[in-house]
C-alpha cells in the first residue's frame, strides 16, 4: 500500500506490519526504497505526544544519526491517521535474544541498553517504559529503545510504566521520572529475561503488602548466571548508583564474570550440591582415617 | 480538577438514585468513575447497566474488573481522566479561538505546540480524587485490593508536579443517616496510610446515591468553592518554543 502524507508530502509503501500496541501499529515501510519504521497511531494528540519526545531527544542527541525523519498525516481508508517516521532498526526483543543467544550474551547487551539509557538521561528525559518488548537488540548485542511512550522529562511523573517493572508496585519508590526509576526496571528487566518463568510465579502468589525488591534479589541470588549480577542488581534496585553512567561502569565490571558462569544445562544449585556432596565425602574420609 | 471514584461490587437498594446524584456532582465539576469489582460469578444484568449510567451521568467512565486489576485500573482511570478533561477544554477552546474541532485538523507544528501544553496541563493542574468504597458484605474479601490500589494511586499522585490529593469513604455508615463514613481525609503522603477499613460493621443496605451525595459535599466543605476553571491560554501567535518539533527539522 503506497500513500501520501498530507503535510510533508513524502510518498511511503507499508511493506509488513512489525508490531501492534494499544496505542498504534508498527509497519515496516520504504520511502524512496530505503526502508524506515512508520508508527501508525490511533489519536493525533497520543502520537504527538510521542513524536514530541523523539523530536527533543534529536535535538538533545550529540552526532547520532538521525532516529526521528518524519511526522505526518496519512490519509487512509478515507480517513486521517497521524504517523511517524524511525530509522528502521533490526532486532529482536530481549527474551528472544536471550533464548537464541544464550544468558552469557546478557553481558554486552546489558551494557549496551545502559549506553542507551545514559545518552536519554544526559539528555534530561526517562524512559519510564522499560521493559523486554522495549529493547530491541541487534545480533552483535547493539540495543535499541522503541516505543517512547513512557518516556517522559526528569522530575515529571512517569506517562506509561508496566506493573512488574515499576518500583511502585515493589514498594521501593514512587513514580517520579529519575534516573534510578530506569535502573530499577533494567534490574527487573534482566531478571525478566533469564528467569521469567519464577518471577512471574512470584508476582501471582506474592501478596501485595508483601513486595519488596528483596523478593526479587532471592530470585537473583538463586540463579544460576544472575547471581553473579547480584551486586549490580542490589545497587539499581535499590537506586544507588551516583548516574547512569556508574551504572555502566558496574555493569562492565562485574559481567565479566558471567563468562566463568555454570555452563549452560547446570544450574547452579545442582553445581553447588555436587560441590556440597564432595565435602561430606571429603569429611567422611577424614573421620574415617582418624578413627 | 475533582474526580470521585466509586469502587463496588452491586447496586444501591436504598435512597436517592446514584445517577442523579452523580449527574449532580458532575454539575458541581466533579467527574464520577465507576469501577466494578468482579471475582467469581458475575455483576448481574442490574449491576452493570447501574455503573455505566453513574459513570455516564457523572462524565466518567465504567470498568468492570477482577480484583488483581484493581490497582490498575485505578491508576489508569485517573490519568485517563484528568488527560480527558484537559482534552476537551482544550478543544473547546480551539474551536471558539481557531475554529477547528480538535487538535488533530492542526498542521503538525501547531500540534505538537498544544499537546506539550496539554501535556504540561495534565502535570501541574491540581487534582483531588475522592474514593468512596462498597464495604458491603460482598466487598469484603476484596478489601485487601482496594486498600492497595488506594496505596497505588497515591504514590502516582504524590509523583506529579502538581498539587494532588486523595481522600477514601467506605459505605454504608453505622446509621441511617450517615450514608458513609470518612476514612481518610485529603492526604497527599503514601507514608501514612495503614490499615484504611478497620472498623467496618455489616450492613445489608447499599445507599450508594445518598453516598456519592455525601462525597459531593465534603468536596464542597473542604474545597470551598470548587467551580474552578483550567487556567488556560493558547500560545500567542508565532510563539515558538525550543522543545516543540517543526516539521522541517525532520525528513
């Protein structure tokens, strides 16, 4: 399907639609055969929301390349839908990557998402949103930020945040957009990622009076790769982090030891029960000879 | 901005009808929602229709949801309101200034102007919600939710730049003549909400419109007079603000 827009007048064909939200589409297009992503949304004042946040960030933003390349009308069906133009960014959401790269592929994708965020923060904005349908990353562990919803400017209250990854709903902090709220969520985020299946059990049988970032740091601590993050995890859920970029720094540190994790297959606890079995054998053999 | 949030599980069976006496908090500015919760069975027939006209005379909206949605949806209506409002003074007042009928027929440098101002709006204007809780026998196994939805929007409304405050009833009251009881006056601190419904007794009647009428009026001994306008006024023509995108910055 090939359109017009309305006020700029550049001519896009919709090739494949990438992904819907309840705000809008996501179509994968080409405009002049070089392919952008056109958000499609569903309430003029909604996108331009968006599209104002993107438009700030361009000007905040030092020599990157350009993310936001147009904002129009559409006239389709018979009617006018408001959309934006994105460079248009492979990748593929955090959970995917995980699975297909495996959980040591966290540690260059982790440090990445936090480059991203320093950049935002230094910019004076928030993300609010983050979550893993928000991170795409890149094969080579490159991450991009959709969906801008959330974002929203220092010192303001969070537009969009999702439940679990709010420190609200943890009872650690309330919903001002700060620097730590974003690392609060990249701390849920990973653990998302790696051990989704327990934390999301965690979130149904919790009672509410009873969630604290502790509930989510004795899943950390019991996993086999998270726990090397334990740290990391323990500063950005609790906000104790001086900036952003101390956050990165940390990151770095302490995922290099990711790479002398439990090989894939072992989880940790059954490593360490093997490791316990030795020692009561060891002390067994010892009592044996003094006997 | 004033809204009432009415949380509850059925409908009145005693007094005045809760959808005039929504439609009067609305001609007093103030917006009524409604959210039903629903656990296992269902609302009934009664019960659904009686929350969409309270929440339709009131200027609000209905939901129904189960008990883990609550704090949610809480959270959710209130901003939805308050961005709603903002809306549609808003338009109005676009369409007595520019004669156009919404922000959409705007060229999109004279968009992106009125919605950060909207924005802006939505953030500063002050805003009190007003809870008023079905405490009836039903209810009771949902308490524990709606306390944490209370504790829910408070800390959403303690985050914004504006002034904000919320204040929680629970209905019916001890006697006949009080429909419903204070459990929190305005309060704008998370720090302090304990235990919110400690001493409820079991009463069979729901006086949900006398209830609504009761909050209306405890908007009115606290607020004075609350017929307050949106302080609001378009940028002047040719008014250019850095953080606004042109279009030709892009493409």
């Amino acid at each position: 399907m090939v359109f017009k827009g309305k006020w700029n007048g550049n001519v896009y064909r919709l090739e494949r639609l990438l992904g819907a939200g309840s705000n809008g589409q996501v179509w994968l297009a080409s405009r002049g055969g070089v392919p952008c992503a056109l958000k499609l949304g569903l309430d003029a004042a909604d996108l331009q929301g968006e599209t104002n946040i993107l438009a700030a960030l361009e000007r905040g933003g030092r020599n990157r390349t350009p993310y936001l390349l147009d904002a129009d009308d559409a006239r389709l069906g018979g009617q006018d839908i408001p959309f934006y133009a994105m460079r248009y960014v492979p990748g593929m959401p955090v959970r995917q990557f995980v699975r297909r790269r495996g959980p040591r592929a966290v540690a260059a994708a982790g440090s990445h998402l936090l480059d991203r965020l320093a950049e935002l923060h230094e910019a004076g904005w928030v993300f609010g949103d983050l979550k893993c349908d928000n991170v795409l990353v890149a094969p080579g562990g490159q991450v991009t930020l959709v969906d801008y919803g959330g974002a929203t400017r220092i010192g303001r209250s969070v537009r969009q945040f999702t439940e679990i990854y709010d420190r609200g709903y943890w009872r650690a902090g309330n919903r001002t957009a700060e620097p730590a709220y974003d690392w609060f969520s990249a701390a849920v985020l990973w653990v998302h990622a790696l051990d989704g299946d327990r934390l999301m059990r965690l979130t149904r049988t919790l009672p509410p009076q009873n969630r604290h970032p502790r509930e989510l740091l004795r899943l950390v601590h019991t996993h086999p790769y998270l726990r090397h993050m334990e740290i990391w995890m323990r500063m950005a859920l609790e906000g104790r982090f001086s900036d952003t970029r101390e956050a990165t720094r940390r990151w770095r540190e302490q995922a290099v030891r990711l790479d002398h994790a439990a090989p894939d297959g072992i989880p940790g606890w059954m490593a360490g029960m093997a490791a316990a079995t030795l020692v009561l054998g060891a002390a067994t053999a010892v009592l044996w000879f003094v006997r | 901005m004033n809204q009432i949030l009415l949380i509850t599980d059925g409908h009145s069976n005693v007094g005045e009808s809760p959808v005039l006496a929504a439609s009067r908090a609305l001609a007093q500015d103030i917006i009524v929602n409604v959210i039903g919760v629903v656990d296992e069975g269902e609302l009934g027939l009664a019960g659904a229709e009686e929350i969409e006209s309270i929440a339709r005379a009131g200027g609000g909206m209905s939901r129904i949801v189960s008990s883990p949605m609550l704090a949610q949806t809480v959270q959710m209506m209130t901003q939805q309101t308050v961005v709603g409002t903002i809306r549609m003074t808003v338009n109005k007042e676009l369409r007595q200034l520019l004669g156009v009928d919404s922000v959409a027929e705007l060229p999109p440098p004279k968009r992106a102007e009125v919605v950060r101002m909207m924005e802006d709006l939505s953030e500063t204007t002050r805003l009190r919600v007003a809870l008023l809780i079905d405490a009836s026998a039903s209810m009771r196994p949902k308490l524990n939710a709606v306390e944490e939805a209370v504790r829910d929007l408070a800390i959403s409304l303690q985050s914004r730049q504006g002034e904000s405050a919320v204040a929680v009833f629970h209905f019916p009251g001890e006697d006949p003549y009080e429909p419903c009881v204070l459990d929190l006056p305005w309060t704008d601190r998370v720090d302090g909400l304990g235990k919110l419904f400690r001493n409820i007794r079991m009463q069979g009647t729901t006086p949900t419109g006398p209830a609504l009428l009761r909050v209306v009026e405890y908007f009115r001994e606290t607020c004075g007079n609350i017929k307050e306008k949106t302080e609001l006024s378009l940028p002047p023509h040719g008014w250019e603000d850095p953080d606004v995108m042109r279009s030709g910055d892009v493409g």
